[in-house]
C-alpha cells in the first residue's frame, strides 16, 4: 500500500543530444516525463512508497513509459485503454540567447479520457498523501471532472490533498487556469506554488511572505509552500514562515526541478519531519535534480544529506 | 517547373536502431516517411525535377521534414500552419516471428486540413504527371475530397494521373477503401496496385494477366502495374502484357521498396522509355532501395544501371 | 503475492555494439542478464506476476540491476548489502568460425554470501512455483546451501519447484555439476535440461524420450522437460510424452532462449495450461526471444499467441 | 530567382563529438561547411532567396555537401565535375588553454579549378546581391581570377558585390592576401572585416571608427561593416556611422559567427531595412549562431526578432 | 628487433554505420587501414614481431594512423613529414545489388614522396621478412622507385621478399600495372596473387595449378600464392603444389580479409611451418578476419587453432 | 630502452557519457585508466622513451588495457597471467553539488599477486627513473612487498626513483598509509604529494614550504613537490624553493592531472631542465590534461609549449 498517490499525465520526451535543432536532428533521446510521476519518483527515491495513477494506450508506447517508471521504483498503475493516444513532447535545450524550448504533441492524448471511475479509489483512500498538480485539469474538460473527483474523496477520507500549481502557458491562460484551479482549492491541504504564478495567474500581490499568507488564509490551506528559483522557498505554515536557500548547482537539465522539490517535501512530511527540515531536503534534492538529465530526480537518500551537510566534495575516490 | 508532382502525407519515422523494441528504447532515429515524397524523390534522383504538395504545421517538425525531402533534391513546397501536428509512426524493425511493426500516431496530422484550394493548381496543370496514394483520401473526409480534386483538375488539364492504390488496414476497411478509390478511378490514368490488394480490397480473382487487364479494361486505365512482391511486377498497357522479375536484393529495410519501384516508373515513362523499360529501372530501383537503411532511395542513375547491367561485384575499389 | 518466485544471480552484461571486439571496443553496452530473472520476466510477461530473490550491493551498480528488473514488470526483491560486488560479465557476439564469447567477471559477487535466513520465506511458501537453476549452486558453497533449503522449503510448502539444470562449463566440471546437482532433485518437481547436458553432465544415454523417461522415473520428477535447441523440445509428464517443434526464426541474440522457454512453460502451466500447450507457448516465446537483443523476452501475449497462429507477416500497418 | 547568388568553397567538416581529440576519436561528426554556403543560408532563413555557387566532385561527397545544403533551403546550384576532390576540414572544438584547434585538408579540391566561364551569369547579373570572401580568391590563382571576373560582372549589371575579407593565416601570409584582395576591392561595394584584419592585414590604423572611415574613403565602398568580436560591431555609411553591441550568448559552436552576421545583415538590407536595423538583425543572428552546433545558422526570423526584444526566457513551455 | 617489415601507405577509413550512405550520413567511423599494415599486424598477432615502414604528416591525423596500428602490437616507425596529407577512403558497406564502394581521397598523401634514403635499411636487411604490395608502386612515380629500391636492398642481405600484387582498377590499368610490377619481380621471393589478377593482369591463361607453375617457373618465385576467395588458395613451391579450402565464416566486413591471409602466411612461414601448414593458418585467418568490422585482423593464436581444430561453438560460456 | 620506467596498476575505465547516472545508463565508454601509465604516457609524448609494468589477465580485457596503452606510444610490458581479474573503475561525472564519483571494482585484480622475480629488473636498473605511487603499495600486501623491493632495486642502481603519494580513502585509511608509504620513504628520490595529504596523510603542520621543508629534510629527498591545485604547486630541492601558479583552464575531466604533472615534470627533468623549468611543463601540461576525456595527456610537446608561451589563441585555422 502506498503512502503517496499521484495522479497525472506523463508524455514520452523526446530530445536531440546536447543543443542540436530538432530541425536537424537525427536522432532523439526517449525518457519518461510529467510532473506527478516525477513527483513520486522523487518521493519513492527517498523511502516513502508511492503510485502513480494515470491512463496509456496499450501500446509498445504506453508500455515504454510505465516500464521506466518503475525503473525508478515507484507502482505505475495505469488504467489500460485502446482509445487515444501516448502524448508526447518535444524538448530542445540550448543556453541563451536561443532558450530551451519545448513542443507540445499531446492533445488527445489517453489519460485526457480519464474518469473517476476507472481507477481504484481505496488506494487514494488508504494513502497518506494524494498529490496531482495544474497541468492536470488543463488537459481536458474530462479531466478537470476528474480531477476535482479524486481530490474531493481523497480529501473525504482523511488523505491529505497537496497540489502544485504548475502553470503553462502553452496550455491555457491565466484566466482559465484562474477560474478552474481556485474551484479546487476547497479540497486541498498543501499549496505549492511558483512565486511568478501567485502573481501572474492567481493575480496576487505582495511579497513573498504576503503571498503565502494571503493564499494561506484566504483559502484556507493548511500549508503553503511558495517557490522562487533561485531565491529558495518560503512555506507559511499554520500562521509561521519557514524559509530555505536554493543550493548552488551546476544545471545540466532544469526540467523537473520543481517536481523533485514537492516529491522530497512530501515524503519528508509523510515521514514525520517538521516543515523547516522537509524545505531543506526539498531544497537538496532540487539542487541534485538540476544536475541529472532528464526530468526525473534518480537520487538517493545518502546523497541528498550530503548536499545538506556539505559534504561533497569534486571526486570520490 | 517540375515534370512530375505528388501530394500526401509524409511523417515523422522514429525508430530504436537495430532490433531494439520500442518498449525498451532509449533513443529513436528520425526520418521524413511518406509514399507520396518517396516517389517524387526516387523520381527525382533519377532526374525528373519533381514537387512534393503537402501541408506541414509551421514548427521544428514541420520543417524537419520539409527540410530532409529537399535534401534529396526535390522541391517541398507545402502550406504552412498554425493548426494540426505533424504526423509520426514508430517503427519497429524485426525478423521473424517478430516481424517489423508499426505504430501510427498520425490522427489530427496538419494535412488532414489541406484543401485544394489551398495548392497552386498551376503547378499541377503544367506537370507530366500527377501523382498520389490510396493513402491520401483515407486519412480525413477532407483529405478525400481534395484528393479527387487535385486527381480531376490533373486530369483536365492534360496531366497524366498516377496512382498507386497503398491500402493500409490499419487505416480503413477493403470495404470502405473499395468504395472511396473506385470512385477515383475516372480521374485516374496509370495504376500501381499490389496483385494482393487487387484481390482483397478491389474483390477481383484470377492470376496476375487477368488481373491487370479486368482493371484495365473495366475501369478505363491506360496504365496497370500489377506488383507481386519478389515475383516481380506485371503491367498491362493498351491490351499488352510487359513483365519484369525482381531484382535479387539483401534487404536492409524494405519500406519504401513499392514508392521508389513507382517514382522510377514515372520518371522513366516522363522521360519517354516504353512500359517495358521503365519497369526494368522500376524493378532495379525497388531492389536498390531495399539495401538502403529509410524509406527513401537515395539512389543514382549510375547505379540503376549497373543493375540493369548486372555490372556490380561486391566491393569496387 | 507472486505466483512464481526465482532465486539466482544477475550481473551486468557489458558488450561491444555490433560484432565489435572487446579487445578494441570503445563502448559497452549494458544490460541486466541473469537466468532466473529472465525466466521471472518472461512468466510476468505472459500474466504471472513473479519475484526475483537475490543479493546485491547497494551501489550504483547493484540499483542498476535491480532497476531494469522491475522495468519488466516483475518485483525485483533482492537483499541489499554493503559487501561484496556486482558480478559482470563481458560478451562478444559474432558469427562462425569466431563465435560468441563470454568473459565472466563474476568472483565474489555478493550474491555468493547469499543465506537462506536472510529471505522472506513466506514468499517462497506461498508461489505457486519455485525456480533456480544449476548456475546458482555452482556459483559457492554457500549457495549451494542455500539452494538446497529453498528447494526443500519450497517442496515441503506445497510450492512446486522446477529446475533449469544450466550446465556452464566455465564454472565447474562436469563431474562437480553431477554431485551437487543430483543431490537437489529430490526437491525438485519440474526440471528442464538441454538434451546436451542429460548426456554431457548427467552421464545418460538413449534418444530424448529414453533421455527424458529416465530421468523422469530414476528421480522422480512430476514432469521432465527436455531442450534439443532448434530441433524442439520433449516433454515427459507422468509416463506420456509431448512435443513441440522449434519455430522459425531470425536470431538477433541467442542468449537468454532456454530461459524464455522456460518462463513461459511455467506461465502456462500456473495459468492451468496443460504440458502441450505450455510446451507450445514456451517455444514461441524462445523464438521471439532470439529476435530481441539482450537476454530478456521483451514480448507480449499477442505476440506469442501470433507466433503460435502464424499470423505474423514481414510489416504490419 | 535568388536575390542573393554567393560564391565559394564548401567543405565537409569532419570533427570528434565534444572535446575527444583528433588523433583518439573513433568517430567523427559531418557536416557541411563553408563561408559563402553559410551566409547564404543565414539570408535565406531570414526570408531572402538565396544560391550557392561553386564546383563539386561528382561522388558521394559532393552530393552530400550539395543535399544538406539544400536541406537549409538554399538553392545549391554547383558545376559537377569528374575532376578534383571534395575539400574537407577536421575541427577539434576544446576550451583554453587547449582551443580549438583545425586541420585543412582542402588543396586541390575542385572549386579550386573553377572559371567563370562554368557558371550561369545570368543569376549572378539579376541577383540583388553577390556576395564572396577572402577565403575563396586565397585557394587558387584560378579561383582568384574567377573571383574578380565574378565580382566584376556582378558590378556592371548593378548588382550590389558584398565581401568580407575573411582573412586565414593558414591559407596565406597577410602580405599576399593584402595585395589579392585590394586589387578586388574597386569591384565591391559593401566590405564586412574584422578590426583585427583591417589592422592585421590592411595594415591600417586608428580606432573602429577610423579604420573603417579610412576603408570607405580609400578604396570608395558604400559600406564598410566592422566586426569587433564581443564588442560589437560598427558600420560606415555614406560618411555615417551605426554601431551595435553584441548579445550575450553561451557559446556551442563558434565557428561561422561571422557568416550568420554577414548573411543576416545583408537579408535585411535587401529587404529594404536600414543599416542600423540590420546590423541588429545581423547582432542577434550571430548571436544565436553560437548556440548551435556546426558552422550553419539554421535559426527562424521568430527566434532573431525575441533576441532583438529581449523576450528570450530559459525555458519556453 | 623485428622478423617482418613491412612499407606501404596506410589510410584513414571513413564509413558510416551499418548500411548508411555515404550521401546522407551524419558520422563516420574512423579506422587506420592499409595492405602493409594489414598484413604487419597479422604477423604480429601470431608471435612475429613486426614492423611497418612508411611516411606519415606530423599532425592529429598521422599521429591518429600510427597510434591505432601501435596499438595492436606492432611498431609503426614512419617517416614524419610537414609536406603532403594524410591519405583517406570514404566505404559504403552494402549487400548486393548496392555492393560495397569505395571513394579514394588517397592523391599527394605524405607516403606518395617516400625515398627510400629516409628509412632505416637496417632495420629491413636484419629482417626475415621484407613484405610490400602492388598498391605501393601504383601510388607515384617516387614510390615505385622506392619499392624497387627497397626489395633490392633487402634481396641483396638475404631478407626474404614477399609481395601481394594487390591490382586496384581505381589506381592503374592493367597494362600500367603489369609493366611497373613484371620488372620488380626478380628480386621477389614469394608472391601471393589472386587468380583473377593473374589473368587479368599479368595475361596469364590456364587452371589455377598451370597459373601458379607458369608464374613460378617463368619469374624464379621461390613461392608463388594464388588464391581464390572462397574457393581456397593454392601454393607452388619448389614444383610442388599445396592446397587448403577456404573455411566457412559470416562476412561482417571483408576488407582486409587478403592482408589477413598473407600476414598469417607469412608469420608461420617464418617460425618454420611448412607451406602446407602456412596455408591453413592463413585461411583460418582470414576466415575469422571476415568476422570482425576493420580492416584488420584482431585476433589471437588460440583462436586461429581453434579455427584449425574446428572446435568453435556457436557460444562459449 | 627506455629511460622512464613506472609500475602500478592500470584499470578499465567504465563510465556513462556526459552526466548520465550509473544506475540508469545504457551503455558506458571505455578508456584505460591507471595513475602510473598517465604518469608514463605524459612522460613519453614528451619525448622521454617510458615502459609501464604491470600483470594483467590473458584475455580481452588484459589486452584491451595494454593495447590502449600502446597507442599512445609507450611500451606496455606487463607480465600475463591466467590467475586474477581485470580490475575496473565505474566513474560518474557530474558538477556540483552531486560530485563526480567512482564505483571501484579492483579487488582480486591479477596484479595484487605481482612480485619482483616477475619483472626484467634490467630494465629498472638502466632506466634513468622509476616510478610508482602511493596506490601500488595500498593494492596488496604482496603489492606493498614488490612495491619495496623494486624502489629499492632502482635505488641501489643508481636510478632515480619517484613517488608520487597519491592517498585514495577508498583503499585505506591515512594512518594505515603512513605506515606503509614512510617506510619506503628511505628509497625514495623525488617525492611528490599534495599538500592536502601531507597534512591528512603524513600528519604534518605548516604552510606550504613549510611543509615541503619538513619532508625534504626529515626524510632525505631529493626533490620534494607540493601540488596545490588550482593554487599552484611549489617544489623544494636542496634547500631552494621554486614555484609556479596553476594555469586557467576549462575543465572537462579532471581525473589524471595530476599524472600529467608528474609526467611531464620527470620528463623534462630527465631531459635535463632544471626544477623551475620542469614544474612549468608541468603545470602547463597538467591544464591541458583538464580540456580532454579520459584519464590520459594526449598532448603534444608543441601544445605544452604554446601555453607556456601562452600563444593559444581560440580558434586556430
Ligand atoms: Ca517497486
Ligand atoms: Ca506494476
Ligand atoms: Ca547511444
Ligand atoms: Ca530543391
Ligand atoms: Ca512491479
Ligand atoms: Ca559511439
Ligand atoms: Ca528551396
Ligand atoms: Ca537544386
Ligand atoms: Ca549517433
Ligand atoms: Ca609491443
Ligand atoms: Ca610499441
Ligand atoms: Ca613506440
Ligand atoms: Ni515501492
Ligand atoms: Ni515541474
Ligand atoms: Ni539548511
Ligand atoms: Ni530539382
Ligand atoms: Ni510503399
Ligand atoms: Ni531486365
Ligand atoms: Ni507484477
Ligand atoms: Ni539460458
Ligand atoms: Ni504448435
Ligand atoms: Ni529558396
Ligand atoms: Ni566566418
Ligand atoms: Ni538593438
Ligand atoms: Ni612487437
Ligand atoms: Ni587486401
Ligand atoms: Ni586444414
Ligand atoms: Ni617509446
Ligand atoms: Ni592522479
Ligand atoms: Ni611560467
């Protein structure tokens, strides 16, 4: 039985090796990418037992993707399907001034059929921590249904709700975003959120500690956890502020940073940690993340409190 | 201008190297793939200037694939747009009992939008020849309508129309290509048609001769190519039989074989040999394309002949 | 709770792409590669969840193939330990006179020190069957040890126990294999031998059915399955025999065949198959085996059932 | 027709991936490489028909060269010959101390025996602009004799001639080059030069603004474009001066900066822009170049327009 | 002290993988190849220290040449040079009817200039063995001067002269090959020939047995090699003939499989086989030769001999 | 004969390309990697003739090591054996704050057995200088035996011999070192160590000429340099101090620097420099090895030369 549940979509990535075009591109890297898997993976990475909850097409495509999720360790528990399609992405990674950037393949995909229903709601039930984020209700109208379901009975059932806000702008504005996330805020205990996006799609003010605040009290969350890159993250926190410095890295793949953040700090409150030392493993596994390519934080618990306990040195040897 | 014009879909080929599976790939090569650009390209190379007609979405994807085809020297000259994602199959290459797969991820592809008017008819009205796929009418509506378009207004003009039937049962039905394509025929001057699909999806019987001429003298064909794998090809012209074997041949990858076996009939037939020539260099580019890894026969003149010729050993030096 | 449970080791294969050499090679390749983690996957494969036990450092290495286990599906359970290393193995493939070769690099693996007390033993008492092979006993005293009480554990559980025999002569003799071996087949209900090794390391004589009828009454097996490689395989079972020709095929990787077989003959007989039809799956999961490089059956139960219905063309699309 | 006709020798660029060095790789990368080729291609992603002229072995490796330059969208227009040999180059790309390092392999290659007589006139006398560089009157006295034949023709038909003087030490001392070039110069309209040539091999002195001030005057350009590496870029116009700084950029490949710069400042003149807007546009194509691998600027008019505007984020999605 | 020197002109080898094209490829394989060296590190795989003379530029490209073929045992000792390039060929390996090509870019290489005053003829009169081939004097005028120059140094201390006459049809025509190489033959001792270039080159008529005995008695060869490709070879020897059939092998790659043969030949002749026993060594050589990507022959002694002794399985383990 | 002679262990060097983890990665490049062949290759591309000795395993590993050796142009002369493994590294390279690591996997390898009777100790007696370093004696007890034996058969011939100390905290512990590496101290000539280990290592206090003070004249050496990393290094001889500051370089692997150091610093002593001059190639050598793969200083004296003369420039064409 799994401590944490996520539930979301996960595409195939596909890239061009080091900053070649897509253009030009011969071949492309595969890997397995969305943000609530990786938040699992995070999790299940640093001891806590997670599932991913989602939908494939029962292809070589969708096997390929549960398959190297469970490379990682976490239960990938797909609802299996012959309608609708493996999303896909895009990604070519390039320094300035050309930027990253990513093309979306993913509409009418499987998972944007999901439905309640289709997926065992004891494990939600059972879990201690239910987790999906933004992307989720973008993807389709079905979705969004079904996303307020399983946040609703988990929350019903004494399993605490955590959400990312995730917000992307390839997939809806602000204002839609706006409208369909803050319905589901009733049904949800842990607020993490993009300072940027408290601002620009939750149309906000303030600072960051007024942000948290406002969101906190406003909707009630018991936890808000507000993300500023570089700049660390806040967590307001049953009235009180908690903060931790972002650690320095060396970034070879930023995508999944935030993802690896939210899995530490679920699975280290899921353990038992307070808020302060669920931030600082939060903070360590997002620097450790930034070094690894792909989405996907492929760390381990020893290598996470080194981070926290500087003891990394250039070689080990 | 170009002596030779196709229209129809050309995708994105993403394929694991070897025999890898797609389930456990960790990189895919990439390939611009479709029947359409594969003719106008073998034509090309073997010096008929050739256009390729298509609609591609105005991204790197897009472009991919304009760009590979204008590598081999024809003119890509689709319409661009903001609307429909770019076609792609995963293949799977393999052996028996594996047997090479294919997984088409093709649905909502841009060119499923194209309608005629969006072509420079022009270009079509000038050429030799017209040419495009059963392929093409079976992925929209819209798609079939603008197929028989292009077909009629060809053949108005004076254009010689070509086509090669391509059923693909992971497509339609023989009942629902039957009845699409045969209304077709009218506009239709020159056949390529398996022996196979001349059975299963026009429900015609007999051998090969009997074949050839039902279709051509029931459905007013100047031209029938008959092909019947490795057992050569047949074509019927004006009540005559011309029959050529196929060429031994090691093969590498074997799509694209029946694409580059038309391409080179067309371009010998432009180029004013008889029927019986032009299937003597149809057949010895077929078998050329085959050891040649990717849909496309990136073949010379010089190297047709030699097969023609039986003049080639196995290392030159 | 896994139906089937396996018991052995599993080193990293490292070998050169292609036909290359080791003695040049500037690249390995790197795959999981273990007899009865093989065998686990292929009966997962075909719906019989299945677990792996074993021992492995808990380093990179060891999570590595503990990782690309549990990416086919089945639960890699193995004991983590700070002694003792990740066996390897280097393999070479290449065609006549060369011929594939392997440099094991196996000493001191930790798995050596594997003892019984250190599993779940419940797990063991509740499959349905219990599987090693002849290369775990050969692998150290304590091993052998261990096989033994697993063996018997099992057997006293009412788990039934099967056995590949596996004969490697580049970790013992002959001789050495009869002794040890001999002594496990009290415990053991199923065993699978390779007509090859009854005679070479067994010391019987006679045609396969004498082979297999032997060894079937002089021990007592349930059932007594007998490889002849590409000319099939016998079964005895109870006094009847049974038979299955081998399929065609076009081998890619060889290894890694016998343990398909195997994999899936014990699929189907938990699923209730009789030995006939668990004979045939078994063969057409070996031949698709040989298609798919690394050691692993990668495949589907479509695919075996197309096999076994020669439904299997040279492209599907 | 091609607004822009350029003129030179392209290679095949044969470089070890990352920083492996020559004399160790086991692979090299190709790639097309050439001066005129890269310009040509810059103008034509931004918009201007554009052709390469110039003369290719009639094998594998001219093709080559000729199909991926077409695949940028260029028209490659080259004579094809049965004598000489394709030039190449091998690049060994690494950081300081160590630096990047060429070996030319480019004597007689067969543009080195190209005449004027071979090409199409026409072109060049309807073209809007002709462009060469110093490289190509350095390869051979033939060439240099073609190079002016061209560059004069081009002139009396009112074609704007465009020349950056592209100075190679490993081609020719400065004193020879000083006394080719200036003799060509009469015929040229618009000069690109380094500051670093202009001192080095012009043998001129003073500051950015005199040198090029002295080149307007002295030998009468219209234009005369200053390139100072990092610092930016400086143009002389009709006795004005227009200045633009460098964008920051995080250096993939180096190689070809200059040809990007070049190609984009002369599509933006043709396309009726003033020279302070170009050689914005020019600013921030050179700075995109940077970030791409191989010598070719394969950007879109979209990406060079959010350098101008700043609107470049780290990752787009 | 080296048993065998061998001098001769030792290229890079640029192909890409599998069955691409040369025409499309995005990377070559990069290998040092050469007859001289071929048939030097045979040699030397087989116990026979070995030397190879030749003439090499100082610069990544050389050094790349001499550190590959040191790194398979023998001692490369080439003249260094600032003065000409380092000779390359472009291979497209393929099936029939494609068949394997190759593109020479081997004119003015370094080698091309070798006078014989710039090696060590020390080295070359203490030898057993001084071996050279047909392609050397085909190179330049300088160099079948040297190559004449060195036979007769070495004829004169008693070293043994071996020669492949190696004809290229894409270096000389027969009759310009049959001229240089007819008046080298006097100071040439053992002659290995393929029978087709005996026909065709030397204008010699009859069986293989009449080919070998007109060659050694009317030119006074002490032993005169013919062979055969899969057919075997022959030898003449003092009046007698001796004879082995080719051993059967899965062809990955084919060049070289002649230089394996001689070098092998050679190696035992000189640690005292008899001609018979000679001939069987080198056609296992070559056999396994056949199995392995390059041009040379990696292999070992156990190896040939269990070619010899038939003892090879299709995998070892 | 060579004039440098070194004698330690030298491993397979198994790593995955560019940060990929070792848990996840397919496929792993493969180098030779040993501190005392680093040591005798900087020396020997210098222009100092070097041998390495050493055991290896008789099979294609062993081979593999020596070959890679051998291209780089020593002479590897080890001792093969039958007995022992091929000892091997798996290394991950990653920035900060996960830290490049190293799996080793060198326990057992064949030369833990190597003793003095193996080795031509005339080769040691007539070299100018020996050299082995802190990890040899660490490897074995046996190890540590030869180790004394050989520094103290160079000794007594008068061949100087140094050590570099080289403390691996994966091996042993610093109080185990210094027992072990102070006895040898007696014969010992050159002593180099970094200033880091003479403080953890050999407990000694003070800055850094301190240091170099204490040990030169407490143990009585020679020479005693002190690596500082990117601050330089400083040698102590015969009571004078001579210095030089690190030079800038773009690190891309760091692993073997300071091999490159101590190469060049006893080739140019060999070459008769004097201590100020040695230490400039050497940290001029040492700042090249940083901009290439692997372990190994493939460099030449030219290179070395213009970053002494600090003549590189970016881009050299
Ligand atoms: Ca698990
Ligand atoms: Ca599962
Ligand atoms: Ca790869
Ligand atoms: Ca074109
Ligand atoms: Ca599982
Ligand atoms: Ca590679
Ligand atoms: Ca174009
Ligand atoms: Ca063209
Ligand atoms: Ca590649
Ligand atoms: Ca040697
Ligand atoms: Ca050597
Ligand atoms: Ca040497
Ligand atoms: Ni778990
Ligand atoms: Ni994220
Ligand atoms: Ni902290
Ligand atoms: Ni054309
Ligand atoms: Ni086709
Ligand atoms: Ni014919
Ligand atoms: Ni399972
Ligand atoms: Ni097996
Ligand atoms: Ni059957
Ligand atoms: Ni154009
Ligand atoms: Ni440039
Ligand atoms: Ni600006
Ligand atoms: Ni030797
Ligand atoms: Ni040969
Ligand atoms: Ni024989
Ligand atoms: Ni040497
Ligand atoms: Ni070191
Ligand atoms: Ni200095």
């Amino acid at each position: 039985m799994s401590d944490l549940v996520t539930f979301g979509e996960t595409m195939l990535r596909l890239s061009p090796a080091g900053n070649e075009r897509i253009e030009t591109a011969s071949e492309f890297e595969v890997r397995a990418a969305g943000a609530e898997s990786n938040v699992a993976i995070a999790a299940e990475r640093l001891g806590t037992p997670s599932t991913w909850l989602s939908k494939l097409p029962d292809n070589p495509l969708g096997r390929r993707v549960a398959g190297e999720l469970e490379r990682y360790g976490i239960d990938a528990d797909p609802v299996w399907t012959q309608e609708g399609r493996q999303g896909t992405y895009y990604l070519e990674q390039a320094g300035k001034p050309r930027g990253t950037n990513v093309v979306y393949d993913r509409a009418n995909a499987a998972v944007t059929t999901a439905e309640s229903e289709e997926f065992d709601l004891e494990a939600l039930r059972n879990a201690e921590v239910f987790f999906t984020s933004g992307i989720t209700p973008a993807l389709s109208s079905t979705l969004a249904e079904t996303t307020a379901t399983l946040l609703e009975t988990a929350s019903q059932s004494g399993t605490t709700t955590a959400f990312d806000l995730n917000y992307r702008n390839k997939l809806w504005s602000p204002a839609e975003a706006r409208e369909t996330l803050t319905a589901l805020f009733d049904s949800i205990d842990v607020l993490v959120v993009a300072a940027r996006d408290a601002r620009h799609v939750l149309d906000l003010e303030g600072d960051a500690e007024e942000l948290a605040a406002t969101l906190g009290t406003e909707y009630g969350f018991e936890t808000v956890v507000l993300t500023r890159g570089s700049a660390g993250a806040l967590a307001w926190h049953g009235g009180e502020y908690h903060e931790h410095d972002a650690y320095e890295t060396e970034t070879v793949d930023p995508i999944g940073t935030g993802d690896a953040f939210t899995g530490a700090f679920l699975a280290r409150r899921i353990d038992g940690d307070d808020v302060s030392r669920a931030l600082e493993y939060a903070a360590a596994t997002a620097a450790l993340k930034r070094t690894i390519p792909g989405d996907i934080a492929v760390i381990t618990p020893d290598e996470v409190e080194s981070v926290i306990d500087e003891q990394t040195s250039d070689i080990s040897r």
